[in-house]
C-alpha cells in the first residue's frame, strides 16, 4: 500500500510538472494575446508575399487573395490591374462588375480610393454578404497598376478604409521588389551578354591559325581542335540559362585550354584540384571560365618560358571555394583597382556585380597581385540558395 500510494504521488508530481513546463512553454511562445496576433498577422502576410513577388498577374493575384482577405478579416476582396479584374475572392463575386467599374472610375482613373456605399451594391439575394466596399489603388513607382477591393457585409466606415490603404501598400511594396528582381535579371542577362561579346577576337583568330596549321602536318588533330572549337564556342553563346553547374563550366574550360594549348605546346602548364562533391553546384554561367581566359591572356602570354594556370574548387562545408590562379607578369594592384573602377576589366567587374547581387556582397571575387608574383582570383558560392537553379 505504501509503494502504491508512494507511486501515486510522483505521478501527480510529474503530471503536475508537465502541465507547468506546458504553461511555461506556452508563455514563452505567445505572453499576450497581442503578441499572438502580431504572429499570425506576419505568418498570413509571409504566405500572401511569394506570389506577388512575381508580379501582379491572374495567377499571383489568385494564390495571394486568400492571404490579403485573411489580413483584412473581410466577407470578400477583388483585385484588378489596369485592364480587368484579376480575381474574387469570397462569396458575392455577381457584385464583380459593378466593383471593377467603380475600381476604373475611381482609383484606376485618379488614384485617390472609393468607398461603395450599401446602395450602389442591392441585389435580390437576402443571404448575399455584399453591403459595402472599399477601393483602393495599388501603385509602383507612383504609377497606378491595380486596385484592391475590400468588401464588407456593413456600411464601410474609416477602419476598413485605413485597413484596405495599408494593405494596398504592403502589396504595392511586394511589386515594387518583384520590379527589382526582372531589373536585376534583365542586368544580370545584358552582364552576360557584354561576357559573351567578350570573347577575344585574337583568340578566335589564334585558334582557327592553331586548326589550319594541322590540317596537312595532323588532319586528326585538326579536326578535334575544330569540334572543340565548335563545342566552345556553343557553350558561350547559349542562349538560356543564367546558371550551370560547375562540371559544365569546367568542360567549356578544358575545351579552351585545349585549344590554348594546341597553341602555346609545351609553354602552358594546366594544374587542376578539383573536389568531386563540389561539380554539381551551380556557378554563374561564364563565372569562372573568364577568370582563366585572363590568367591565359594577361597572365601568361606576355612571360617568356613555362607558365602555370591553377584552377582549385575545394569543399567548404556549406561554400565552395573556386580559384584560378597564374605564375604570369602580375600587375600592381592600384593599377588593377583603377581599370577595374574605370571598366578596364569588364570580366572581373562583370562577375564581381553578379556575385553580390545574386549571393550578397560578402560572395564577391578577392583578387590578389603584384609585379611579377602573378595574379590569384577567388571566390566563394554557396553550395545552396534559394533564388539559384543550375539549368
């Protein structure tokens, strides 16, 4: 009996110590209803912000508008841009028409918002939820692109007119970044564009005098220097993509070495350290491939004798570190900062630019030089990012 009654009073104990570290818990997670409120308002506007952040289109206003009816804790909500009404979102979508003329008259036309009185919304439906509206603008760069209606089962008073306001706001914040993204997009394709009308004239004119001096001496051997000319060139001149993987940059690399090789013979040493763990992480296309085009160009072809071009991709953990580094002439580095400020080197610069707008500026290129003690370019990518896909 005293073993029992001795086992009954620890499982109370410990029952009462759950129920107490469950109260604790829950205080830490939300110590006022306040504070819970504030959470489930961010976490629905976290949800209703991917979609805009494609810009403001039928299928973004769709996915959003549960999220910005949840926000403004209303019956129904619309959407338009500037031509139709994108999406309804709720119960009463017969008052659509009359809502979208009120959006073009209104907000569409003069960017001040509108509120529908109960009157101008009658219909014969006893249960329909619709007496009210508010309708307010949504703007990007001060230009009206849309419109948000919140629609209300009571009269509209200056709550819901603040709260539609507010919300339009947060919307119009979501496509003004949306706007940001396609313009650092759109930079990011000219950037590689400038790469791509990068490609030396003289290498191009060195490597077909490389080809034509086998085709009597080595027919075979002028004909695989050509298909990895042509292999090359294909790969630079592609037309999608703004991302590969670094297995595909470092093929297009070995091809032109290939054919600086066939050229320079014995005066080019190549020297690879390559981590397998690390060739499916996705680089930017022409990100490391032009860092040793230089160390070719500057680097080597004006020193006489052998010169060595290193190219290094190790596992950092969540990183991967890439260098390419020469024994070549080197340069002073004030000289270097100078032309790379006035775009002397539009390759280093170019890539420098997409690194920290794609990955943030602690991912930009590290270069290090001097006369004489040749020159090494590093960068850091991370092995995962959100906004990155290989293709």
């Amino acid at each position: 009996m005293r073993a029992a009654w001795v086992v009954a009073v620890l499982l109370l104990v410990a029952g009462l110590s759950v129920w107490a570290v469950g109260r604790v818990r829950s205080r830490r997670r939300f110590a006022t209803s306040a504070e819970r409120v504030t959470f489930e308002t961010l976490h629905t506007a976290s949800l209703a912000a991917p979609p805009l952040r494609l810009g403001l289109t039928e299928t973004s206003a769709g996915k959003s508008a549960r999220h910005l009816r949840t926000l403004l804790g209303t019956p129904a909500i619309a959407i338009s841009d500037t031509e139709r009404s994108l999406v309804w979102e709720g119960p009463g979508d017969h008052h659509g028409d009359r809502l979208w003329r009120a959006a073009a008259d209104g907000p569409l036309a003069t960017g001040r918002p509108v509120v529908v009185p109960p009157e101008d919304l009658l219909c014969a439906d006893p249960m329909c939820q619709v007496r009210g509206a508010v309708v307010v603008p949504i703007t990007v760069d001060e230009r009206t692109v849309g419109s948000l209606a919140a629609v209300t089962a009571t009269e509209p008073g200056p709550g819901l007119v603040q709260a539609a306001l507010e919300t339009a706001r947060w919307v119009s914040t979501q496509l003004e970044l949306a706007e940001l993204d396609q313009s650092k997009a759109r930079l990011v394709r000219a950037e590689v564009r400038a790469l791509r009308a990068q490609i030396s004239p003289h290498f191009v004119y060195n490597a077909l005098t490389t080809i034509a001096s086998f085709v009597r001496t080595d027919p075979e051997r002028a004909r695989e220097l050509l298909l990895e000319f042509a292999d090359f060139t294909r790969y630079s001149f592609r037309s999608h993509g703004e991302f590969t993987t670094l297995a595909e940059e470092l093929r297009s690399i070995d091809r032109y070495l290939t054919l600086e090789r066939a050229r320079f013979g014995d005066r080019l040493e190549v020297r690879l350290q390559i981590a397998p763990e690390v060739l499916p992480v996705a680089v930017p296309f022409l990100g490391v491939q032009p860092l040793v085009e230089n160390a070719v160009r500057h680097g080597l072809a004006a020193k006489t004798g052998v010169g060595t071009v290193s190219i290094v991709a190790e596992d950092a953990g969540t990183a991967c570190l890439i260098s390419v580094e020469d024994d070549g002439v080197g340069m002073d580095p004030d000289i270097l900062r100078q032309r790379a400020e006035g775009g002397g080197h539009v390759g280093l610069g170019n890539i420098d630019d997409r690194l920290r707008s794609v990955f943030g500026d602690e991912f930009g290129l590290v270069v290090e030089t001097a006369p004489g003690a040749g020159t090494k370019v590093s960068m850091r990518i991370p092995k995962f990012h959100a906004d990155v896909r290989a293709s």
